[in-house]
C-alpha cells in the first residue's frame, strides 16, 4: 500500500512555518538599521580577534607529569634531563628526560616541578649546563585566565567605542541635513491670511523660478530673509511654501542643531549646511529658531563655541556668490536677540513680518484646514474666526483638529459645533478634571467668585464678551468667566485696561462681599498677577498714571535700571490703581447683588452657563451690560 500522502501533506505546513520563521529572524536581523550593524560587527571584530588570540598566543610549556622538587634535582644531577625549560621566572622547572619512563600506563617524556620564586640562581643554571643539559628560559607568558580577560577587556573596549561613536555620531559631525526634494506639494496656497509676507516673497519665488532672468537685469535676490514673528504664525510653512511655488529643494534647519558639546562641530556643519546647499541649488536653506545660531556675540551666557559657529555662517553668507541661486531663509520670535552683523545688507537683510492673524486671515486659516476634514453645516467659521481672537494660525490649526479628535471619539462621522466648543474649552481651560470631588461650600465659593467676574466684567469692562461661566474644574482651574475680545484691537484705552483690572479683581469682591474680609479665599492668587501685571506696565510703560506722568521704566530709555525713587513712586501708583479698581469691582458686586447670587444658584444646579443665559439673567436683575448698550459704572 502506498505511503498516505496526508502524511507528508502534515508535515509540509510545520515545515512551512519553520522556514517562516527562520526567514522571519534573518528579516528582522536585516531590518535592524545601521545602529545594530555597527554594534553587532563590533561584536564580531571582538570575537575573531579573541578567537586569534587564544589560538596563536604563546602555548604554556607544560610536564606530561609533575613530580617533587627533590625527585627534580634528583634527575638533574644524574644527567638523565636533556632540556631544561625555565619557565614563569624560574617558578617552574620542565624537564625533558633523556629516557621515557612508564607511569600508569602512560609514557613519561618530561616532568614538571614548581620551585619557590627566585630560588633557582644563574649559578644553578650555568652549574647544570655545564652537567649536560640544554637549559632555555621560558619568556613569561599568560595562563589562560589572564588571556580570557584580555580577551574580554578588548571585546568590552571595542564595543563600548563602537557604541559610543554611534550614540554620538550625529554629534560627531555625520550628515545631519538633507535637501527635501523639490515639489509643489506645499504652496502659497497652503498659507491662509499673511498677504504682506506672501508679497514680500513673491520676488524670492520669481528669483527661484529663473535666476537667469535677473541676473540679465543685474539684479541680485536678496540673500537672507528672516522671518519675524509670533509662534505658530506660519513662518516654517511660508518657507515650504516658496520652496514650493518655485519648485526647489528646501534644506530645514534648526538653530539648536550648531550647538554642540564638542569644539568645532558647529561650525563644521554651518559648513557642511553651506556646501549641500551650494551642490542642490537653486535651493532654499530654512533655519528655524534662528536666534539660537544668530544670537547677539559677547553677550553674557554665550560660550566662545557658539561665536565661532556664528562667525562661521557669517562667513559662508559672504563667500556664496549673490548669484548662486541659494536663498537663506530664518525665522524667529526674537529679532532683537540677534547680532546686528547677521542683518547687515549682503546676510539677512529682507526681514519679513508675519504677525498673528486678523480676522479675515483666521478665516482663511479656519477655511484651509476646513477642508481638509468632515464639517458639519451648523460649524460657523465667520464666528469661529470672531471668537479667535489672538490665536495665531497653529492654535486655529490645533482647534480644529482637537475638535476632529472628540468628534471621532463621539463616535460621529462630522465635526459639529458641539464638537468645536469642547475642543475651544479643553484648549483654552484645559481638560475636565472629573476625578475631583468638590464639597457643596467650596461649590458655592467658586460659583460666587467667577459670578463675581461676570457681573464685574459685563459691566466695567463691556469690549469683550462673556463666552460662557463654568465651575467644572478644569486644568489647574475650578471654574472660569470666559471672556473674549469681540474684534481685534491693536491699541487698548486706559479705560479698557482699567476695566480688565476691575474685571480680574471682580472674583474677590464678590467673596469679601457675600462671605466678609475674614473669609476670602486664596481663589483670587491667579486674579491678582493678571491685575498686577497690567497694572504695572500701564503706570511704568504706558504713562497712564497722574502721579507718575509721561515716564518710562523701560532700561534702554532710562539708559540701565530705574532709580529707586523713581521705582518707589511707581510701586504706590499701582498700588493707587489697583485699590481703585478694587473699590470699583466690589462696588458693582454691592449694587448688584441679587445678580451675582441669582448667577451663583444657576452655576451651582447647572455647572456651565452660556453666554446667552448668563446676559439675559443679569439683565432681567437690572445689570446693564455691554450688549444692551449700557453705561459703565
Ligand atoms: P514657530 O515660530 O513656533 O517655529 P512658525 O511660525 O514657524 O512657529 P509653523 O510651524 O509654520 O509656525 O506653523 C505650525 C502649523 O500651524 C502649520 O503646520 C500649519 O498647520 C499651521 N499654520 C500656521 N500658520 C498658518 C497659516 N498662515 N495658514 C495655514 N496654516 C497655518
């Protein structure tokens, strides 16, 4: 009968799989990258040359028989030895027997024997050369414990190199930019509201496109822009954008890349920046966080290192012919951190403003990461970009895509307005500490407090509106009186700034107010920087103190720090300003009470408050507030 062919149909899977697995292990030891590739050929380089030493290291000379000294001398002095080998500095006597002996069973052709050290003198020697022995001494050599700790020390030395030249092989100097290949994926169009910027550039992108054209004209593109603004304005994605738009390579840079540790290694990749970007041009080379590589020379904390690395890009920035199609771009938040050399026409010399988004270019923001998700209709992006004031294009970015995070996790298949709200509280009040258990006297005392700042806030301060009152803690909060400007506002009155101080200090008025001055709570510590800060700048910045005049603190007017009268009589205007305000914030609480009590029981039963409900019940207490057009107090 012939063999079962489902016997071997059994096997061939299980050896399928084996196979699988062998390939399975030579395809991640494959995958491992040059980290493991170089730690593992260490390993190897470590083995051979332990295999080396232990095979061709001087053998130890050794006796097929050891035997009592006194049997040893016995042998010498009878002229049966016929070599003798000195060995481990006369320690040990191998003696090479003119004739075999037997010893159970086995045949003896020479016998060891150990002596004290340094008891064999060169008188012996020469005495049992002269009997008729052939006497050698062994150089000493390493017993096999010694050789395998050698052999361990140098694979452990070679490994240990090998791993430190790895760790810090991009310190060391090894490549660390790369041009990004030229492609039009990223465009102006890409970059929502910056139309000063974008104008500006657009002879850097003409200049990119064809530098023939120019240089025909005798013109020279500007070498250096720097692009100066905000976080999250848009500044790295303006560069990508040019890059795109005239179709070069782009090499992304950042200023922490040229420190280092180690003399020389910034300068040597200012260097190697420069000689990549010579060979990929036209090209445009992006260091971020410039201020960090551009950063004034002699001040204070700068190490002689980042001097150098800075005279270095200097010197890259003239040795480029204007002509040699490579624009070097750089953005930064700090531009008076940075040393006037580096602005001088030839270097940096276009400087760019890309400040924070009005309302039409957060629209166009909104409207540009709008489309890349699910909206759904009732998401209204005009008020979106209304209620946004002094978000820069990155916390719109984010905004959204919170706000696609909580819809996906809602289980929803579009981002609604409901979506967009929570993801505006979770950014601008942080997440729901739902954990935290509140009792019903620390519930009232919150609810009081941010009904204080509502009621205060919708009467002195009428330019910004209520959002909404919540008393669900929140982040590092336990509640809030969310305000927002309702359109943007480059210049603020001295009234308005009054009004935040009074607003600010409206949650302590309404605890001194309902619970007296014994109760206040530390609630009011957060309040009080605001208030104090602005406070502050308004009377030593801003000349809006009586008292204190048209003076400014600054140092640089001054001419170093302020005197101390002069700090002396702007500390009591403050404190002058903030009573005011104080007196003023607990004096609406006082004329309306019931208004803030009436908002503090709903804040209780509700937690969160809107916007709409909180107006429309101060107003029905009589509250005249901005949106009805009311006088302020
Ligand atoms: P930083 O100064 O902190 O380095 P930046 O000004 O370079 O910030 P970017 O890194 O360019 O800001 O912006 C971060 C992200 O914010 C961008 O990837 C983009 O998603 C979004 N963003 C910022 N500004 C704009 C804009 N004007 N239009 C569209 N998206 C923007």
């Amino acid at each position: 009968m012939p063999t079962p062919l489902r016997s071997n149909d059994q096997s061939a899977p299980a050896r399928e799989r084996r196979n699988w697995k062998v390939r399975s292990l030579f395809a991640i030891a494959l995958r491992r990258g040059p980290v493991r590739y170089w730690t593992g050929g260490a390993l190897l380089v470590g083995v051979v040359a332990a295999v080396f030493f232990w095979r061709f290291s001087p053998a130890s000379v050794r006796g097929d028989a050891s035997v009592a000294y006194s049997e040893a001398s016995w042998a010498l002095a009878n002229k049966q030895v016929a070599t003798l080998l000195v060995a481990d500095n006369g320690g040990r006597l191998v003696l090479k027997l003119r004739t075999p002996r037997m010893a159970n069973g086995h045949e003896i052709r020479s016998v060891e024997t150990v002596v004290p050290a340094q008891a064999v003198t060169l008188a012996d020697l020469e005495r049992w050369g002269a009997a008729g022995t052939t006497v050698r001494v062994i150089e000493p050599h390493t017993s096999n414990a010694d050789r395998l700790i050698q052999i361990v020390s140098v694979i452990l030395v070679l490994s240990l190199l090998v791993a430190y030249a790895v760790h810090h092989r991009g310190a060391l100097g090894t490549n660390k930019f790369s041009p990004s290949p030229a492609s039009r994926h990223l465009t102006l169009r890409d970059v929502g509201g910056a139309r000063e910027a974008q104008a500006d550039l657009r002879d850097v992108i003409s200049y990119l496109r064809s530098p023939a054209r120019f240089l025909a004209m005798g013109a020279h593109c500007p070498k250096g822009v720097l692009l100066v603004g905000p976080p999250g304005t848009g500044k790295t994605l303006l560069a990508r954008a040019v890059a795109g738009e005239a179709g070069c390579p782009v090499i992304v840079a950042a200023g922490s890349d040229f420190n280092e540790m180690y003399v020389g290694i910034g300068s040597r990749r200012v260097r190697q920046l420069a000689k990549q970007a010579r060979e990929a041009a036209p090209c445009i080379v992006f260091i971020d966080e410039f201020d960090s590589l551009g950063g004034r020379r002699g001040r204070p904390n700068r190490s002689g290192e980042e001097e150098v690395t800075l005279n270095q890009l200097l010197v890259e920035m003239d040795g480029m012919a204007g002509n040699n199609g490579v624009v070097w771009m750089a953005a930064t938040n700090r531009e008076d951190m940075l040393d006037p050399a580096v602005r001088r026409p030839g270097r940096f010399d276009r400087v760019v403003e890309v400040p924070l988004p009005t309302a039409a270019d957060r629209l166009e923001i909104l409207r540009i990461h709008a489309s890349r998700s699910k909206l759904s209709k009732d998401v209204d992006l005009d008020r979106l970009s209304q209620l946004t004031v002094g978000h820069s294009g990155a916390e719109l970015a984010n905004l959204l895509n919170e706000a696609a995070i909580i819809a996906v996790q809602d289980t929803g298949d579009v981002i609604t307005n409901a979506h967009v709200e929570q993801a505006r509280d979770r950014i601008l009040l942080g997440r729901v500490r739902s954990g935290m258990v509140i009792n019903d006297q620390e519930r009232r005392l919150i609810a009081l407090h941010e009904s204080g700042h509502a009621i205060v806030g919708m009467v002195a301060c009428p330019e910004d509106k209520l959002h909404k009152i919540t008393i669900e803690p929140r982040g590092r909060s336990l509640g809030a009186a969310h305000f927002s400007p309702e359109a943007d506002r480059h210049l603020h009155p001295r009234r308005y700034l009054e009004g935040i101080i009074a607003k600010a200090l409206g949650g302590r008025a309404a605890e001194l107010v309902f619970l007296g001055p014994d109760a206040v709570t530390t609630g009011a510590g957060s309040d009080l920087v605001q208030a104090t800060g602005i406070a502050r700048r308004m009377v030593a910045e801003f000349g809006m103190s009586d008292t204190i005049g048209l003076v400014s603190a600054d140092p640089n007017a001054q001419g170093g720090s302020v005197s101390g009268q002069l700090q002396g009589e702007i500390d009591t205007a403050m404190r002058a300003l903030l009573a005011a305000q104080a007196a003023r914030a607990e004096a609406i609480v006082r004329q309306h009470r019931d208004a803030v009590e009436a908002l503090s029981i709903a804040l209780i039963e509700r937690e969160v408050l809107t916007a709409d409900e909180a107006y429309a019940m101060a107003e029905s207490f009589g509250v005249k507030t901005g949106r009805s057009g009311a006088a302020t107090v």
